[in-house]
C-alpha cells in the first residue's frame, strides 16, 4: 500500500461512516422502541415497491454503482455498514470496484499483488448476482509510489513490461469473473485540439512512456487486455468527452483510428462527473454517443455524479435536489433511448461515501442516496426514467437466462453492424464552475 493514497476525502469518509453507523443503530433502536407502525411509515422511503435493479433488468439494462471494500485501513469496511450492504445490493445489478483495482492496492510493490480487498467486493457482487465492471489498469494518477519511482529512472521497454505484466496478471485472475474493463482511464489530454489525438503527459505516453508514439500505448495496452481475458468488455473510459468539442473528436479521432485497424476495444466509459449547471447537453450527449455506435463501439456512463453547493453539514437546497434529480433523469433518459449505451453507473450511491466533497470543496450531496441511505429526488427520477422511457432493443435476443444481463453489452458487441491544476481542477473541463481548489491525492 503507498504510503501517499489516503486522502482527506478518506478520513472523512471514516468519519462519517462512524457517523452514519451511529445514525443507522440509533435508527433501529427508535424503530424497536416504537413499534410496527412507525417503521411502516419509513418503510416506503427505504423499500419502494420497484428497486433499481428491477426496473432495469426489465429493460435489460445494467444500473450500477461503485463501491469500496476495506481497502483503505483507515476507512472501516462499508461493506458491514448494514444500510450500505443492504442498498447496494437491493438497488444494484453491477459492481465496479471504486479503488481496490488500482495500482496501489492491487499491485502495492513491484513483485507483490494483493487481491484481497477486491475479492470482497466480487464476493459480495457474486452472493448478490450482480455483474462486475473492472476499474482500471492503466492511468496517469493513482499510482504507487513504487512505480512512480521507478518510472523515474525507467527504459521504455521497462515500462511496456511492467504495464504488460500487470494487465495479464490482473484480468487473468478475474478472468470469467469480471465482464468488462476500463483498460485505459484518462488518456486524452484537457487541451486537446480535436485534430488528430492530443495524448495527456504520463508515465505510460513520456514520462519515459513505453516507447510508442500518439496513441500507441492505449493500443498496445488494449491488446494485451484481449489477449488476458478474450470474453471481457474493453473500454476506454474518459470525462470532459460527454459533450461536443475538441477532446471528443480526438477521442473519435482515436477511435475511428483503433476501429479502422482492428484494435481490440468494444466500447467508452462515459464518466459523467457533472454539476446541474447544463453540461453535457442532451443533443451533444446524442450525438457523441450515435457517433461511437456507427464504429460499431457500445457506451457505458460509468461514474455519474451531480454535485452540488452544500452548507458545512453537506447539505443542498430543496431546489439543487430538483434540479440534481432533473439532471440525473436527462443523462439517464438519453443512455436509455440509444440501443448502444448498455449500463449506467454512479460513483457510489450514498452521499456517506462520495469523493466529492474533498476533491470539489464546497461541493457535495452528489449521489442518489442520502447519508441515511433515504432515496432522495434524484433516486425517484432514476427509476422513473427507467420505467417511462420505451425499452429499445439493446440484446438482439441473445439474454439467455435471467441475471445474465451483461449478455445485453455482450450481443450488442457482437451485432455492432446494426447500429453502425489541481486533482479536482481535471474534472472540471470543459465546463467551468468555480469555488474548488486543490484536492489531497498525494500519489503521484
Ligand atoms: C476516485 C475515488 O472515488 C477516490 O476514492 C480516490 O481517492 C481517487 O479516485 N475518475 C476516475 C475514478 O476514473 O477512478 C476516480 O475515483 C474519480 C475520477
């Protein structure tokens, strides 16, 4: 584990976990206490009649959410916090790990693995029937100390070992477990002109890089994830690409490019990391999502949030929560009504263990749940959008039992001829607001 990862955010997740496990015993005590007829009241908030998870799988669509496992020592295990075990695995019918596959967890030393905190969150998946997302194997931010280190001092083929190395290692130990992968997370440079590919500085492009040119190493990197595990997913998960504007077409640029060559990549993760202030618009979201489908690639939203201004309680105004509601229902609705985006994803789902407030400063209540685990509006409006808009047809007939559900990603791949600063700074392009400053990752 690197020494740099934890971060205020963490803390005070700790704490408010605490918090919130004292809320929730409190909670049941007031209920044993007062009987049947009180807890009928709460009930409908907790249990409405349709979860999420029901309400997609009748459409044979994925709603999922990240999540943590006691990977971080000083964050108590979510995972027996009861109303968070309980909501995940109620609400939810996919799973990404929020940090447990990353590089300082999984892969803490140069010759040391560790694959413990993320087999807790596949157990759980597992013993819950949902589907697991892999996040990720490859990015500039969230590395080890180690790596960072030795990156320092590395020769290209070096690089391409280690990078090579780690994807084998990892997919292989996930193999028939984890359906899809970001293999590729954040590459595209903020400042990208949209002619041709603008690449982000990192380890694996120049600092020293694995010794490929432009997109060189996305490709190199997607094949070796084929070759670990040829039945996953791949992605290339990205923000600030929701919209139109010059970092979409060099993420199309590079894509047309992977496709036109046969590089193995099935789809792109849309971040979704968004405020209620307008962006990305529907058209532009439309758009961009019907562009990636005539290359034959699918779309997942793969860590939608919508913070908000919050008071020094972390709580937002009635009208933010309509206005958050409304927005999660726009971006919910616009995945749902195009047959090529096949999943939606939260990061996390209660505001307990956002990452929001500490990387946005005077942001948070971004998620769908509350700090007691109470559907807010944005919870109502994500079921709603799934149970009003028109199923469209995402599996060519290929779901073969109930609960496999990724086999709708999975048809969709094979059939793609029908539908031919700061840390929170980087977040915050191309759409502007303002009152954040530096975030507390130290890695890097
Ligand atoms: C964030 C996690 O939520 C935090 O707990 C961690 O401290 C930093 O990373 N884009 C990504 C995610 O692809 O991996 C990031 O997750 C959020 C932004």
């Amino acid at each position: 584990m690197s020494k740099g990862f934890p971060t205020s955010h963490d803390r005070r997740r700790r704490r408010t976990a605490r918090a919130s496990q004292c809320g929730v015993w409190a909670a049941v005590l007031i209920l044993v206490s007062s009987g049947a007829a009180f807890a009928q009241i709460l009930a409908p908030h907790r249990h409405p009649t349709l979860t999420l998870r029901e309400a997609a799988a009748r459409r044979t669509f994925l709603v999922g959410t990240a999540a943590d496992a006691d990977d971080l020592p000083w964050v108590p295990d979510p995972l027996n916090v009861p109303e968070y075990a309980s909501t995940l695995g109620e609400q939810y019918s996919m799973l990404s790990p929020e940090n447990a596959l990353k590089w300082p967890i999984v892969h803490p030393a140069q010759d040391a693995y560790n694959f413990e905190p993320a087999n807790q969150l596949v157990a759980f998946a597992q013993a819950h029937s949902m589907q697991i997302r892999g996040h990720n194997l490859c990015w500039d931010m969230d590395n080890p100390e180690w790596l960072n280190v030795l990156a320092a001092s590395a020769r290209p083929p070096d690089m391409a070992q280690l990078l090579e190395n780690h994807i084998e290692t990892v997919m292989s130990q996930y193999r028939g477990t984890v359906f899809a992968w970001d293999v590729v997370n954040e590459a595209i440079s903020d400042s990208a002109s949209g002619i041709g590919t603008d690449m982000r500085d990192s380890i694996w492009y120049d600092q020293p890089g694995i010794g490929l040119s432009g997109t060189g190493y996305v490709e190199q990197a997607f094949r070796w994830a084929r070759a670990a595990d040829p039945d996953a997913l791949l992605f290339y998960n990205e923000y600030g690409i929701e919209d139109t504007g010059p970092k979409f077409e060099a993420l199309y640029n590079m894509l047309q490019d992977f496709v036109s060559r046969g590089v193995p990549i099935d789809g792109v993760g849309f971040q979704m990391h968004i405020d209620t202030t307008g962006y990305p618009s529907t058209a532009g979201l439309t758009e961009n999502i019907a562009r990636i489908a005539a290359l034959g690639l699918q779309v997942q939203i793969t860590e939608m949030d919508v913070r908000l201004p919050v008071n020094s309680n972390g709580q937002a105004t009635a009208a933010d929560l309509q206005a958050q509601a409304a927005t999660y229902q726009r971006i919910l609705t616009a995945c749902l009504k195009a047959p090529s985006c096949t999943a939606f994803q939260t990061w996390e789902f209660s505001d307990n263990y956002s990452w929001i407030p500490a990387y946005f400063p005077g942001f948070g209540a971004a998620l769908p749940f509350d700090q007691n685990y109470l559907g807010k509006p944005a919870f109502s409006a994500l079921l709603g959008a799934l149970q009003t808009n028109a199923p469209v047809s995402r599996t060519a007939s290929a779901v073969e039992e109930p609960g496999d559900l990724d086999a709708a990603s999975r048809a969709w791949r094979a059939k793609p001829a029908e539908y031919q600063s700061s840390r929170g700074s980087r977040y915050m392009v191309p759409y502007s607001v303002t009152n954040q400053s530096g975030a507390t990752m130290a890695v890097k």
